[in-house]
C-alpha cells in the first residue's frame, strides 16, 4: 500500500519482516541504479532495529561490492566496542559479510568527543550529493540525533555536522550530520516500525514541525501497519 501526500510517499507493510525486506531490495535496486549511471553509490546508514533488520539481508541482495560508500547519519560518542555503536550494529550484521573497501567505509569517531569527531567527520564528507540517506523517526519525531527543542542545522551555510551535547535520550553526547547535509541527496526514506512510533508520525502527517517532518520535505517513509496512524481529517 502506497498513499502519497504532497512530496511525500508512505509505504506501509503488514509486519516489519515484509517491511525489512522490501526495504533491502530498494537500497540494493538504488545501489545498481545508482553504479550503473555514475559508477559508485554512496549511502548514508541509519542505526536502530528496523533498519537492522534491512543491513542483514543486504549480503544476500547486494552486488558491485568495491563500488558502495557508506556514512553515518548520526553517532553515540561511547567506545568503538560498546553495544549502542551504530558502527558496531552495522559491522556485525551487514559489513563483516561483504568485501566494501576500508577506506569507504566512514565510521563517525564518536570516540573522540562530540566537538572533535563532527569537526573530522566534516572532512571525510563528500562534496556532492548522497545518493541515499536512510533515516528513522524517533517516538518524539526526532531524526538522526536532531532532537526537539535543537538546532537542528537548515541553514545552508551551515556545518555540515553537529556536536550534541545535551541530547533528550542517552547518551547525552552525539555527533549528526546536519539536516540540510542530510536533504543534500538523491533520495531519502524514512523507516519506523511499532505502535511507539504512531503520535510522531501522525504528527508528522498533520504538518507539525517535528524533526523528521522538516527534514524529509521530500521523502519516501516506509512503515509496518503498527506503526501507520489513524487517517488524520483534511490529510488526505
């Protein structure tokens, strides 16, 4: 079921296995698409448990290995080894099992602190547009680690990431692209799946200036029936 609502289109699946699959199959079509036209793809990954659930059919779908780039839309500052790693999630369940070079794969250094590690992630960024960005939606409608009440970075001239240091969930220090640097792509899709997730989106489909809303202007948002709120009057 697909219900498109202005420059937005909702892809809604019965369960968040039917969610994760067809949801690899699409970031593995776009990877081909994208080597085909322009050689490389160049991917920024979301961390949490829907999208996990995507990165661990991706070996069994992917292809062109040498030709993916990868980057993070957001990081815990917490050790490389600490289980709250997005880096760590990705390593174990997707990039452990495909040959993408070292060198293109672009772990956020968390490690080093919020400040330090958004000033050396600024660097490994590239000049051009991602091809795709992968975001979820927080059940406070935050995106990546842009969180309500934040400067969320829109501005243009702005950094192209963000030291965080009071974050609203633990731990209070992250690093996040920007949500302009975040928009400066082909395409973006949005994941979210569960109940806990249903006022945000709702929010979100009601126009409230939530995080994610003001980042994916343009955006596909992949959904389980769960998560899909109530038809909200006037919306549609």
């Amino acid at each position: 079921m697909e219900t498109a609502r202005h420059r937005n289109t909702w892809h809604i699946h019965p369960d968040p296995e039917a969610l994760a699959r067809r949801l690899a199959a699409a970031v593995a079509r776009m990877a081909r698409e994208a080597i085909t036209a322009r050689g490389a793809f160049h991917l920024v990954v979301a961390g949490g448990t829907t999208p996990r659930a995507a990165y661990a059919l991706l070996p069994q779908l992917g292809s062109d290995w040498q030709c993916w780039h990868l980057y993070h839309g957001d990081e815990r500052c917490l050790p490389p080894q600490d289980p709250d790693r997005n880096s760590l999630m990705l390593d174990t369940v997707w990039l452990s099992r495909v040959p993408i070079p070292t060198r293109q794969i672009h772990h956020i250094p968390a490690e080093r602190g919020a400040d330090v590690a958004a000033r050396d992630y600024a660097a490994v960024l590239p000049p051009h547009a991602f091809d795709l960005v992968l975001l979820g939606v927080g059940e406070d409608g935050h995106t990546a680690s842009l969180f309500p009440g934040h400067d969320w970075g829109m501005a243009k001239n702005g950094p192209a990431t963000i030291a965080v240091h009071d974050a609203a969930k633990a731990p209070p220090q992250r690093v996040s692209l920007s949500g302009w640097r975040l928009q400066y792509t082909r395409e973006m899709f949005f994941m979210a799946a569960g109940g806990g997730k249903r006022s945000a989106l709702t929010a979100w489909r009601q126009g409230e200036p939530i995080p994610a809303a003001t980042v994916g202007t343009t955006a596909d948002i992949w959904l389980d029936n769960t998560a899909w709120p109530e038809v909200v009057p006037g919306t549609i």
